[in-house]
C-alpha cells in the first residue's frame, strides 16, 4: 500500500513537472520567460520547453498592431482661440522585452503622451493654419511620439486628428467671413469679367474703324480713278470736237480761199442757229424777238443749199472731165441772197 502510494505521488509530481515545462505560445503573442525573477528569454508563437520549478512565464505581450481612440480635449491656438480636438493612434509592439519591462501599462503611456504633444503642436499653430494643414499635425505627432516611445520596444505606425471642433459663435464668424470672401471674388471676378468685355469691345470698333476706313479710302480710290477715267473721256470728246471743228474751219477757210461765198453763209448761217436754239431754250425766256428781217435768215439757209449745190457740181464736172488733162471750168454759182 505505501509503494502504489509513492508510485502514484511520483507519477503526479511527474504529470505537474510535465504541464509546467511545456508551453504553447499563440500566434501573435510573445511570452518572457522569467528564471528566479529576472528575464532569460523570449518565447515566439509554438511549442516551448523550460524548466518547471525554476523558470516562469513574466508576461505575454500581444505584437499585433493595436489601435485606440484619443478622447477630446480642449486646445488653446496661438491666436487664442479655443477648439476641442480628438484623435486615434496606431502602434505596434516589435521588442516585447522591452514593452514589458522599459514602461508600465504601454498603453496609457503612449494615450498620455499623444494627448501632451496634441496641445503641444496645435497650441503652437493659428487656427486657420489648424483647420487647413491637418496633415502637417499628423506628421508632427507621429514624429514626436513615435520618437518617444521607441526606447519602449514599439512603434507608432499612425497618428490621426479625427475632429477640430471650434466654438460655436466662432464658426459663424468664419461663415460670414466665408461669405465675404466669396462675394469680393465674385465681384472682383465681375469686374474683371466686364473689363475684359469693354476691352474686346473696343479692340471690336477699333476694328470696325479699321475696316470702315480701309472701305472709304477704297471707295474714295474707285470714285477717283471713275472721275479720273470720266475726265480723260470728257477730254478725249472734246479733243475729237475740236479737232471736227478744226476740220470743219479748215475746210469752210479753205471753200472761202477758193472764193465761194456760200461757205462763208453757210459758216454764219450754223453759228446763227446755234445761237437761236440755245436762246429758245434758255429757261427764262418768255418772249423771243428777232430784230433783224425774215429774209436774211432764208437768205442764211439758201446759202447753206448753195453750198452744198456747188459741192454735188463740182463731182459731176470731175467725173466727166477729160483723162488728157483739159481745164476745169469753174461753174458760177447765183447770189441768193445777201451776205449777213
């Protein structure tokens, strides 16, 4: 009875010696493992072995990146103005050692140090600057804090500002500045949209001015080159008159030379009618009145048909006249009437 009794005390110390050295470490864990209170070693995830009685488990460090939320705090900007900002943090543990035995409780460590450096850098920055360049913040932060808590064996992989919330009465003076803003742009932009009409309306008639002159100076070039050519026309009938009244005088001057005094009739005789058509047309004439006698204007116009009697004689006589050379006879024309 005392042997099964001994048996069975070994085989239980055995059974506890046995549960006490094997350890299973889960994946994303690490275990440190303490000999006699001070650290030996770190367990990664799997089976492990260590000696029961001697060694024991410290802590168990979860290496999973791990997330929490900043609670909302209240900040004062350079310019004085109060806003309530919160955030959220992402770490991870690398050296569980580390996280372990450098800081106690690594999570509100690291809460408490984002929320220091939080008013830290947004206390420094104008609000403005605080609502437009959020990025910034979040890069300052995770500079700083990460740099803080690396002796801890962890990273800060992540710092963002989720909320900046100012006063109330604060957000409608930046509403009605808003608005300001944006009715000065758009009036200047109305302006400048004006000005750029009267500008293209002006190059337009300057344009047209352009083109109109460019029109009458074409026009008055035509007009002249028209009275040019009319001129010329003009001068060329005048020319062709004179030169047929010139041959006319030459001819009337040459009949005279001959002795025909019915050349001389007829010449005062055409300058007479001349005279008598433009003096009835004249457009205030009411009564004509010839002061001279009927029969010397009939004597006229027979001297006219002597005339034109001596030229049809005179080719008759050329016509019949002998090829040998016989004298001309000069015919004898009867006086009608007496010379003007």
């Amino acid at each position: 009875m005392t042997g099964e009794m001994i048996a069975g005390i070994f085989g239980l110390l055995a059974i506890l010696i046995v549960g006490r050295s094997v350890r299973i470490v889960s994946q994303g864990y690490e275990y440190t493992v303490e000999r006699f209170g001070r650290y030996t070693r770190t367990l990664s995830p799997g089976l492990h072995l260590i000696v029961p009685l001697v060694d024991r488990i410290g802590a168990k460090i979860n290496m999973m990146e791990a997330v929490f939320d900043v609670p909302s705090q209240d900040v004062i900007t350079k310019d004085n103005a109060a806003v309530t900002v919160d955030g959220i943090v992402f770490y991870q543990v690398l050296d569980a050692a580390k996280a372990a035995y450098e800081v106690a409780n690594l999570a509100n460590a690291i809460l408490n140090l984002t929320m220091t450096n939080i008013r830290t850098v947004m206390g420094s920055m104008d609000l403005d600057e605080l609502l437009s360049h959020r990025e910034v913040i979040n890069a300052r932060l995770l500079a700083v804090v990460d740099e803080a808590t690396s002796p801890w064996g962890t990273k800060v992989t992540r710092i963002e500002i989720k909320d900046i919330k100012p006063p109330r009465d604060l957000i409608d003076s930046m509403g009605r500045q808003m608005k300001a803003e944006r009715d000065k742009r758009a009036l200047i932009l109305e302006a400048e949209g004006e000005r750029q009409a009267a500008i293209l309306a002006a190059e337009g008639d300057r344009q047209a001015r352009i083109l109109k002159g460019e029109g009458v100076k074409q026009s008055m070039i035509l007009e002249a080159e028209g009275r040019r050519e009319s001129a010329q026309r003009d001068a060329e009938a005048r020319e062709r008159l004179a030169e047929a009244e010139a041959k006319a005088t030459s001819d009337v001057s040459a009949a005279i030379h001959k002795g025909s005094v019915q050349a001389i009739n007829y010449f005062v005789a055409q300058k007479y009618v001349e005279a008598l058509h433009a003096f009835a047309h004249s457009p205030n004439q009411k009564l004509l009145l010839m002061p001279m006698e009927v029969s010397s204007v009939i004597g006229s116009i027979a001297g006219i048909a002597e005339v034109a009697k001596e030229a049809f004689s005179s080719k008759q006589e050329a016509s019949i006249e002998h090829p040998a050379g016989r004298a001309k006879s000069k015919a004898s024309v009867p006086s009608v009437g007496e010379p003007l």
